[in-house]
C-alpha cells in the first residue's frame, strides 16, 4: 500500500476525527497556525513538512471542510492535505479544458489570488480579473491592497506607510504585473473567473457604501466615485 493510499484509508475510516475548515482567502501560515491549535500538533514540524513538499510558496490548499482523524502526524497531514487539493485542482483544470502544468497553473492560482483578496462578492470575481487583465495590458501597475494580505499579514489594514516600506514583489504599487507567487489559497469561483473575465474596459474600482464594487474606465470617473464612496 502507497502512502497515499494507507492516508486515505486513514482518514475514511470510521476513526475518531476533527474537523477543521479553510476558508477561501486564507494564507497558507495562518492556516497551519490554525492547524497546530485545534489539533494540537507542532507547528515547526507543520511548517517544515510544508516547506518541503508544496509545489509553491502559496496558494498549494483547496479552501475546504477536512475530517482529521485523531494521532496523525504533521507530515502526513500536511501530504494528506496537498493530495487532495491537488486532485480538485487536477478537476478544476479538466473542467476548463486547462492542461495542469507547475508553472502555467501557478500563473492562474495567482490571478485567482488576487481576485479572492479583491473582490466584494462571488459575483464581482469576473469584474475584478477584467481589471486585472486590462491594467496589464494597458501597461498600469494594479494597485491593488489585497496583494499585500499576503502570509502573516492576512488580516490586517493596508496602510499608506506599509504600501510604501513593501519591497516584497507582492506590491503591486511598486511591481508591475501579477506578484511573483499567489497571496492566498483560492476557491474555484476564484479560478473560474481568473480563467474567465468579464468583458469590460474597466480600469478602476473603488468599494462603494453598500459594500459593492463601483467600476469605472476614466480616472476621473474614478476620482468621484471615490468621493461618493467616502461622503
């Protein structure tokens, strides 16, 4: 029996188990800080095994409700994990009739990443990869704030001052194009509208009071919506 057989048959067995959810949006390292709490395992050993068997910095996860059986080791937790969210992405790519290559797919999880960090509702994802594809294709940075909740920095405040002390390649004000890897682990919404913009020439958007996008082609357009947003 493969190792991978001998984990699935570990965690479909009727074996005492806990359940831990990954929300779409969450970063890999909360994720196993999450992971070390409510299983109680290490996370040193949790990080260690997933710094050496995921494919990519980030972005490796599929947002989902897991069953863990009890006793299971960091490694094959974490090998667990990247097994099964390989195969749904392996589904994911099938389903768009994308071939599922290392370097074309992390360029998809990317785009993916950013519209999960980005986009207001399910609805807004292919509004917001029209932005993202014609920002680059005009040239223009992306400007966008949600490229810079990546790792530790998931949930807090982008702030003027730390737009300007970022010398990561996920900051999307100094860098232009997409950030060198994913910010984030994304939903299939995510990919489906990364693979699949909405027509637009949108350049623009600015949340609105109702919590929606408001989108716009013109900076001037641009510069009143914010207005209206803030009165």
């Amino acid at each position: 029996m493969s190792r991978i057989e001998y984990l699935y048959r570990l965690t479909t067995a009727k074996a005492a188990t806990r359940q831990i959810t990954l929300i779409p949006g969450e970063t890999s390292i909360v994720f196993l800080e999450q992971l070390s709490e409510t299983l109680s395992l290490d996370k040193e050993k949790l990080v260690s095994a997933y710094e050496t068997h995921a494919p990519y910095k980030e972005g490796n996860f599929v947002p989902d409700t897991y069953s863990i059986p009890n006793g299971i080791s960091e490694e094959d937790l974490i090998l667990h994990l990247l097994n099964e969210s390989e195969k749904k992405m392996q589904r994911w790519a099938e389903e768009h009739n994308t071939r599922f290559e290392k370097e074309k797919w992390l360029q998809i999880v990317t785009k993916a990443s950013v519209i999960q960090k980005e986009a207001a509702s399910l609805s807004d994802m292919p509004y917001v990869s029209s932005v993202i594809d014609n920002r680059i294709k005009e040239g223009m940075r992306l400007q966008m704030d949600g490229t810079l909740n990546y790792g530790e920095y998931s949930h807090q405040k982008v702030t003027a001052r730390r737009i300007r002390t970022d010398r990561t390649p996920y900051n999307t004000y100094k860098n232009k194009g997409l950030p060198q890897y994913p910010v984030c682990n994304v939903s299939k919404e995510a990919i489906d509208a990364a693979l699949n913009p909405a027509r637009t020439d949108y350049l623009y958007f600015v949340r609105g009071k109702n919590g929606e996008h408001i989108y716009s082609s013109y900076f001037s357009t641009h510069r009143k919506n914010i207005v209206n947003a803030t009165k």
